[in-house]
C-alpha cells in the first residue's frame, strides 16, 4: 500500500437506481425515525438482507449514528459480532443525503462495502448514490512506467519478461487500470512496483501519459461520488503528506466512518512519524540509472551515481549485521542498539553524501524531462530524510530500526491522541460552523476491556466522545465452551509448543480437522505448524496449513473447504493478521486454539516507549497497557470462532495463567460468556459432541 489513494472509475462509479418505495434523505429527529423504521420487521431492511430479522443492539447503534450525524461530534461504537454493525452505520448515513467517508482496515473489506454491502442496501431504499472505491496507487497501472518497464534491460528474470508481456496485453483493455481485475496476478509480484508509480516517482501534469492517467481519471471520479470507500491507510497518509486528493474531498463530506476502528491507533503512527527504508533508496537508484540512460546517456555518469548510493545503501544494512530477521533495535542513542556508534554515524553520512551528488547531477538536467524533475526532487527528500535520522527524535517520538533483508528507520509519535484532536476534531483551518459539525463515527468489535473503552478512546484522543457498546447477540453460553488445559508447560517453557502441538494434533483428528491455532509468536507458528505436519504429512487423515507457505487468500479458501469435494479436513496454524478479520462461519471451523496469552512484546520499542510514559505520570504500564493489549487480542482471537448464530464451537487457551494470575480474571471478562470447561473428561465430551454435528 501505497501513501497515496485513487478511485477506479467506471464500475467504481456506480450508481444506485431509486427504487418503487424511495426513502427521501432526512435530518433532524426525522433521520433518527426513519432510521428506526428501516429496522423493524418487513421493513425496507429485510429486503437487502435475506435472512434479516429485527436486533434490538442493531437498532440502538443506527440509531445513535443517526443521532451524531444529525448533531455532530464524535461516538464510539464497540458492536460485538453479529450485531449487523455495518448496516447500523450505513442506513442512517445514507438516509441523511449528506457526502460519506468510509474508512476500513483492509482493501478486502473495502471489496466487501463497495461491491455487496452499498449497492444492495441503496437499492432496497431507493436511494440513487453515487460509490467510489479508493484505492492506493499500488493498487493501478501507471502507463509510462509500464513504457520505462518495456524498455529496461534489467528486469529481474524471464517470469518477470512474461508477466509484464501480460500486463501490457491486459492495458489495451482496461479501462480503469486496477491490477486487482488482471486474472492470474500475484499481488506478490517483484514486478508491480516497475508499472505502477508512488508518490515520489510520480510526474503529475509533467507526465506525457497524464491525459490517459488512470490515477486522475479515478481521482476525478472519487470527487464526483456521494459515498467514498477507502482504508486507514489511506486516510492517515493524507493526513501526513496531503497527496492523494482527500485534501480536496475531505472538507465536502460531513460523515466520517471508521469501520474496524481498533486498527486505527497503530495504522496512524506509521505515517504520521519519519521513515527511511533501505527498499525505497534502491527503487531510487534503479529509476535514476534507467531515466539516465534511456534520456540522457552520456551526459552524466549515471551508472557512477547509482552505484554510490546503492554501495552506501547496502553498507549501512551491513553495519547492523546480522540481527534476527523481524528484530526492531532500540535507537535511544546515536546508534541503534548492538550497532558500533562510529561505523553507523559514517554509513549515515556516505549515504548522504552520495544522495547530494545525484541530486547536483540531476538537478543539471532537470529541464531536459520530467522524469529528472521528479527525481531530483527525491534524490533531495531522501537526502533530508537521512539528515533528520542523525539528529535528536522530535518530542514525545520513539526512534528504532526494523531488521529483515532491508532496513527501514523509523520514528514515530507514541499515539495518534493529537493529531485526531487537532487534525480532524479540531481543525484550526476550517472555521466555518459546517465544518466543525461533521460526523465522525469509530466502530468495531473489539475496542476495549472498560465502559470508557479506554484502549481505544485514550491513544486515539476520543476521550470526550459519545461511547455505546452493544453486546453481540450470539447465545454463547449455548454455542461454544471454554477450556483451559491444566497441565501444560510454563508458556516460555522450551516444551511448550509441542505440548500445544500435541493437543491440536489429537483434537483435530477427532472432529476431522476443523482447526485453527494462533500463535503469538513466529517461533511458535514454526514450532507447531512443522510438528503437526511431519505428523500428518505422509498419512493424508488430515492437511496441515500453515501461514506463510501459501498467500493468506489461498490458505483461508482451501480451510473453508474443508473435507468438502472428498478432500482431508484442516488445520490452520497462523499468526499475526489472523487474528483477526478472518470469517470462517459454519462447520469449517469448530475448534479454536490459541497458544498464549497476546501479551504486547516488552522489548518493543514502541511498546517499551509507551509503558515508560505512564510510569512517568504515576501509572501502571502492566495494568494500564499491557493486560488491556491483551484483553483485546484475545477477545479478537476469540472472535474467529462463532460467527453466526447456528455455529458452535470451542476455544481452547493453552496458558494457565488464564485461570492462575489475579489478571486472568479481567482477561476472561473480556471474553465472551462462554460456559467454563473444567477438566480434561468435560473437553474429551465436548469434542465428541462436536465429532457427531
């Protein structure tokens, strides 16, 4: 994802037509009437949504963003699954006729709103709305780079010769430029980033394609649409950079919705901080070599230029050494920690040195075409960017470096509490009374263990919103069960995993796999998915997925396959992104098993950072941060395992702190209220009953 959005045009221009039984645009208490009216029994609801019925939590959540829309200001929504919490939020936003902003976490959830969820329900209440989609620039062909791309004798190997062969077929064709439409493209792609453009190696108007730039048509159409799908991505990298075209949509729109809101706190401080990656300085040696020698060969030594940031680039990976791959070094004093002070404060400077030499070649030839315009203006940015990293953090910022084949140096604010304050809540730009009325909207289903939803709320700067919390209307005591194994291994105990392994391995295999394990760490997502497989691998009883070895799409199709079609059941062993927003309903999956609890990583920079902070105002990071981070971790680990009201599972915690620690107890009020599971004998009984559905 790029840090810069655009909308694909045409079928993302949509229009919903006006139905026999239109629902007129309101405000005032007549928005809050009508939007009770949609909800009850044959109302226009039950038209959009097949198997509707009338939820009273529903209700009172639309109700209450009917209400905000109407006044203005900001409320907070924690809606436990199944409560329908987006169409909550889009009935009274589209009944009130004013310009919509939604903001989700994940380009699939964007999918979800703009293609299923909008048209149906504009449909069913006659309202003719104008959709976009925006999406980042990744996310669209970029037509002169497709032409530098055809021209570069450096591609990375012949797959590479044959995808971009596809790809220029494909562009005859299109006619928004989205990559998502091309069949058989893998968004993994060395590829991609040679045919689509960022915001540093973007021309704008100086681009000869400029007229035909798929990136304006969308933009153009974003601007046109009554309701905007984006992500929070987006939405925060305009708040940084005020690139994408929101700085000219964001004062139109008077609702501001953000569905999957708990992402928001740690989505924003990535772009609303400093960062320089090792990968975007070598995007910039391959763009300089190829415009200087497809435009300008000769006439500066560009092969000389290219390569002395490229050597000062890969010296400075090499000063670090070799720290484990996903490590994040401290960097409280001049040096990352581990790393010599002097060979790291040199690297840094060579590094700088040579990005002001290509930036004096370009800036000679800067009128001769707009590819050396653009790159003179990044050869500088990125020579700033080095500068500001051997000077002192800003106040109130944390600084460290991410490991893996690259380096990214990163410097961020601990939260997002003031940039929402003074950014969107407050914007000292904006005076007019419209303006200051807008309608901001946060909702999940998970934000928080405290009737202030404090987690949420505090590091966001939303302590003065309106705040509900609407219980999901699952039967949990009904429909899944806790268990708690008594006698496994200390979570750090080397034994551990396999001990968690080996329950996974004989509960999977009485109900026919069915299984998911999350993992809190990738030592443990390797541990458990390796010993499950030799397990299983040569008998065929069951298949093993294992996230990592398959793209996150393809491994969460085949588990929802299951045994269907005479295939083995599964087991999915899987970490981090899945702990959340995966939605498996049904008999697919019946066994959740998560192997501690999701306590932040104290060695974190970012997390040591923020605890520091509240023991410096006299609080306890542990009770303060640590135990709500793992409130709401698990309480979304959770959530994968009931998803509608006729599933039935159980979840199992292979961490007896759980039900030992004095915090187990807050821990487990965070859950939902499934009944406890107290033995081994009660599990076996469980899982047998489970074996029979």
């Amino acid at each position: 994802m790029t840090d810069s959005a655009v909308a694909s045009p045409g079928r993302h221009g949509a229009s919903a037509d006006a139905g026999p039984h239109g629902a007129p645009a309101a405000a005032g208490p007549r928005l809050e009437d009508l939007t009770r009216e949609v909800f009850v029994a044959g109302g226009l609801l039950s038209r959009a949504a097949e198997a509707f019925r009338p939820r009273a939590g529903q209700t009172e959540m639309a109700v209450a963003v009917a209400r905000t829309i109407t006044h203005g200001g900001a409320l907070v929504v924690e809606a436990g699954t199944g409560v329908g919490k987006t169409f909550s939020y889009l009935v009274p936003a589209l009944l009130s006729g004013e310009r919509v902003l939604l903001s989700t976490a994940t380009k699939t959830l964007q999918d979800q709103l703009f293609a299923r969820d909008l048209p149906r329900l504009a449909q069913a209440l006659g309202l003719p709305v104008r959709m976009a989609l925006l999406k980042g620039r990744a996310s669209y062909l970029c037509s002169h780079r497709l032409e530098l791309a055809r021209r570069d004798a450096n591609l990375p190997d012949r797959m590479a010769l044959r995808t971009l062969a596809k790809i220029e077929e494909w562009a005859q064709g299109t006619r928004t430029g989205d990559l998502a439409e091309m069949p058989g493209l893998d968004e993994r792609s060395p590829l991609l980033p040679l045919v689509t453009s960022t915001r540093e190696n973007c021309l704008g108007s100086q681009c000869p394609k400029f007229r035909s730039c798929h990136v304006n048509n969308a933009r153009r159409e974003a601007l046109a649409a009554d309701v905007v799908v984006i992500n929070h991505h987006l939405f925060f990298a305009d708040l940084a950079v005020r690139e994408s075209g929101m700085a000219e949509l964001l004062p139109t729109v008077r609702v501001v919705i953000f569905d999957e809101a708990h992402q928001l706190n740690e989505t924003g401080v990535q772009f609303l901080g400093r960062q320089l990656g090792t990968g975007q300085l070598l995007d910039f040696t391959r763009d300089l070599l190829a415009a200087g020698l497809q435009f300008a060969r000769g006439l500066v030594d560009w092969q000389q230029l290219a390569s002395a940031v490229e050597r000062a680039t890969r010296d400075l990976r090499l000063v670090v050494g070799r720290a484990a791959p996903g490590a994040r070094l401290r960097w409280t004093s001049e040096a990352p920690e581990g790393v010599d002070e002097e060979a790291w404060s040199e690297g840094l400077a060579t590094l700088e040195a040579a990005l002001l030499a290509a930036t004096e070649g370009l800036g000679s030839l800067s009128e001769s075409a707009p590819d050396f315009v653009r790159l003179h203006e990044r050869a500088s940015l990125l020579a700033q960017r080095v500068r500001a990293f051997t000077l002192a953090p800003q106040e109130g910022a944390v600084r460290w470096v991410d490991v893996s084949t690259q380096l990214r140096l990163i410097e961020s604010p601990l939260d997002i509490a003031e940039a929402v304050q003074q950014k969107l809540l407050k914007p000292a730009d904006e005076e007019d009374t419209e303006a200051r009325r807008r309608a901001w909207v946060f909702t999940s289903a998970t934000l928080g263990d405290d009737a202030r939803l404090s987690w949420f709320t505090e590091p966001c700067g939303l302590g003065e919103a309106e705040v509900l919390r609407v219980a999901s209307p699952f039967d949990y005591p009904t429909q899944a069960a806790l268990y708690v194994p008594r006698t496994l291994p200390r979570p750090n105990d080397p034994g551990h995993s396999a001990a968690v392994a080996r329950i996974a391995e004989s509960a999977a295999r009485r109900i026919g796999g069915r299984t998911m394990v999350l993992t809190t760490t990738l030592r443990a997502l390797r541990a458990i998915g390796e010993q499950l497989q030799a397990r299983f691998g040569d008998m065929g009883e069951l298949e093993v997925l294992v996230q990592g070895q398959w793209p996150k799409s393809r491994l969460i199709e085949r588990f929802r396959e299951g045994a269907s079609h005479g295939r083995a059941g599964c087991i999915l062993v899987a970490s981090a992104s899945f702990w959340e927003g995966v939605d498996v309903p049904g008999e697919a999956l019946q066994l959740v098993m998560i192997d501690k609890l999701p306590f932040p990583p104290p060695g974190d920079p970012l997390v040591e950072a923020r605890g520091q902070r509240l023991e410096a105002l006299g609080r306890s990071p542990f009770n303060d941060y640590f135990v709500p981070e793992a409130a709401v971790a698990l309480k979304q680990g959770a959530g994968r395992l009931i998803r509608r009201e006729s599933d039935q599972g159980l979840l199992v915690v292979c961490d007896t702190r759980l039900v030992q620690m004095g915090y187990g107890r807050r821990l487990l009020a965070a859950l939902p209220p499934m009944r406890r599971i107290a033995d081994e004998e009660g599990f076996d009984e469980a899982l047998a009953s489970l074996a029979v559905l």
